[in-house]
C-alpha cells in the first residue's frame, strides 16, 4: 500500500515495492535522494548521510505525517540543473568592492550547485598544476558536508565514467582535468550553507561570483562562466617536453668513445729499442766531439785553450747539459821534451783550463774531473805537437 506525505509543493510517496518518489509541482524530481535533502532541510529533519533513499524516504514520510511543522510558501524551486530562473545570491555571496578590486576571477552560474562546480573550475585555471589532493586541501569536505557523498572530488575512469556517479557531476564538460592528466568528478549537491560557505572560501583565492544567470542566459561550459578581471591572465600550462635528443646527443658520444679505444689499435714502444738507438746517437755524437776536441792542441810550455778547443767545448757543453747523466774525465797531455815534473803539472793545468771552461758554460763541477798524465802516454813518439793535448773520457 502506498505511502504518501506533502510538505509545500513537495509530494513523497512510497509505493509498495518500496521505491521512493518525489515530485516538486506535480512534476517528478529527476534525483529522488536530492529532493529529499531539501523537504529534510525545510522541514528541520535531522537524516543520516548512511540512509539509501528507501530508508531516507520512509523515515521522512513518517517524520511528516508525524506532525512536522507546516511547509511556508514554497516558491522556489529545488536545486536542480534545469532549474528556469535564479534569484541573485544573497548579500553574503556579493564581493565587497575592495574584493572585486583585488579579484582575479569571477564565475557565473545557472544555479547554486553549477557555481560552486564552477568555482573549482576556476581554481584549475588559476592553479593548473594542481592535482586531485591539492583540490581536497583547497577545498576540504567542511565546506560542504551536506553533499550526501564521501568526497567532494573522485576521479572519474578513461571513459568519463566513475565508479559511483550518484551525486557527482558526470558530463564531459563538467569533469576536472588536473595537472596530472586525471579526470575528476564534482559532488553535484550543494545546500545553500554549504553555497555560501564554498563562496566566501573562493574569495581566498580572489575568485569571487556573479548573480545566477539564467538557464538560457551566457553560462556555456557545464553551466557556468567565467570572466577575468583586472587584467588578469592565466598561467599556460608548461608541458614538461622530453629532452630525447639530450640524451641521444649523450648515447651517440658514449657510443663514439667506445668505438675509439675498440678500434684503437695500442702503440706498442719498444721501449729497450728506443733507448738503444738514442744511446747510439748520442755515442756518436760523443766520439765525434772527443775526436774534435783531442785534436785542438796547445802551444808548447802553455795550458790556455785555443779557439778550436774552445769551439768543441762548447758542443760538449750543450751534449751535457741535454744529457744530465753524462760525466766527463778530462785528462791532460805533454810531449816528452822539457822536466818530467813540469810536465806533469803543464797537463794537470791543460786538464782544469778545459774543466774551468764547461763550468763557465753551465756544467756542475761534480759531473766533471781533471787529470794530467804529464808525457806518460804519447800518441805519437815522432810528433811532440800532438802529445800537447787533452782528452776526455766518459765516467761510468
């Protein structure tokens, strides 16, 4: 048997399946749990968010028929989205001067619950990084606890559906595309406290709302608008673009240098050989000064160096000073003619002039040493010119 109770314009009726039915002026409201949100409001019924609409309907029949306060007037009619016609919002929806002065956005909306869908709208074109949690901390569930949902924002699947769609705005021009790429559904019901508290909570960001427009009227999107004001324009999404050729630039070089040393075919230096042709170079290059040098020859009875023994000392000096390692005996020689004695100091003297002659020219004094061997050892018993000299030899 069916149930039935009025409260204004309001009809609920249970019929005998259970099923719940509300109609606002003899014509069937579309969103049944909604309705009776409003006649609950109305009436001063306390509900439980945890009702489904046969308990909610059924409780609320009772609580009518029980003796609830008479409905006033009833004008308006309730929260829907094909509402006709909109009254201005209250003085506390209305910017102060000061806030529209400093306002960044406003939004204009057919109806209380698309304003508010358009409020957050909004906040995404002022903040289009924001992602769904950043949507909750802005606008936490306080705002609005008489939704009748969990949240005031889900994310919707690929298809643009979501798992629960009752109570939430589910068209693709309603849906809230977050900076990561998610889309996101709106909780569609909106009391009038929670309206105007989501109102004064949108003036924190400096968005502030119109009057409502009609449902013919300029709200496009999801039925609402919005304006941009003094001079404000919106952020442009930034598209974090791939740097690919960075890292192919990084491949191709790493690939390059692999390649290198693969390819490269290792300098094998034969290190012994090397050193044995400098060792010959620079022997030859010793013997050829020695054989110089030991035929610059001096004046009999003298230990000054003539121009050619000077000449060649002072290739020996430049071979030393390249070959650091080099050591030198430099050693004196007289003819037989005159006293033993003398002669023996004549080619010590002859021995040092040389020696004083390579330190002149840069050469350590401990890499040189001077002997005389007097008459001792003549080259040639028949010349006495050529025993005056002096020679070297290396010091190993």
């Amino acid at each position: 048997m069916k149930k039935q109770a009025t409260y204004g314009d309001y009809i609920i009726t249970i019929n005998d399946d259970n099923s719940v039915a509300v109609s606002f002026k003899s014509e069937e409201c579309s969103n049944a749990k909604k309705a009776l949100r409003e006649v609950s409001e109305k009436a001063g019924f306390a509900y439980d968010e945890g009702w489904n609409t046969r308990q909610y309907g059924a409780k609320l029949v009772d609580f009518l028929n029980e003796g609830a306060p008479a409905a006033a007037p009833q004008q308006q009619a309730p929260v829907e989205e094909e509402e006709k016609e909109r009254s201005t919002p209250a003085k506390s929806f209305e910017a102060s001067a000061k806030e529209s002065a400093s306002a960044k956005v406003r939004v204009y909306g057919k109806a209380q619950n698309r304003t508010a869908l358009g409020i957050v709208h909004a906040y995404m074109v002022m903040y289009p990084h924001a992602t769904i949690e950043d949507l909750r901390k802005a606008f936490p569930g306080t705002i609005n606890p008489d939704s009748g949902v969990k949240d005031l924002f889900i994310y919707a699947d690929e298809d643009g559906s979501a798992p629960d769609w009752n109570g939430y705005f589910k068209g693709e021009d309603e849906l809230v595309t977050t900076g990561d790429g998610k889309k996101v559904a709106v909780a569609m019901l909106w009391t009038k406290p929670s309206f105007e508290r989501m109102v004064a909570h949108a003036r924190t960001y400096d968005i502030v709302v119109a009057k409502f427009e009609k449902a013919d009227g300029g709200a496009k999107k999801g039925g609402f608008r919005l304006e941009y004001l003094n001079g404000y324009v919106p952020p442009v999404p930034v598209v974090k673009k791939s740097k690919w050729w960075l890292w192919l630039i990084i491949v191709l070089l790493l690939a390059g240098i692999a390649a290198f040393f693969a390819l490269r075919k290792p300098q094998v230096v034969e290190v012994e050989k090397v050193v044995e042709v400098e060792k010959i170079v620079y022997v030859d290059r010793v013997e050829e000064i020695e054989k110089d040098f030991n035929a610059a020859t001096f004046i009999q009875g003298k230990a000054e160096l003539s121009d050619d023994a000077k000449f060649v000392l002072h290739d020996l000096a430049q071979l030393m000073q390249k070959h650091p390692e080099l050591k030198l005996r430099l050693i004196g020689h007289t003819s037989s003619e005159g006293d033993p004695a003398f002669n023996q100091r004549l080619s010590e003297a002859r021995a040092q002039a040389a020696v004083d002659f390579l330190i002149s020219r840069g050469i350590p004094a401990d890499r040189l040493e001077a002997e005389g061997k007097g008459s001792s050892e003549p080259l040639d018993v028949n010349n006495p010119e050529a025993n005056r000299r002096t020679e070297f030899v290396i010091v190993e």
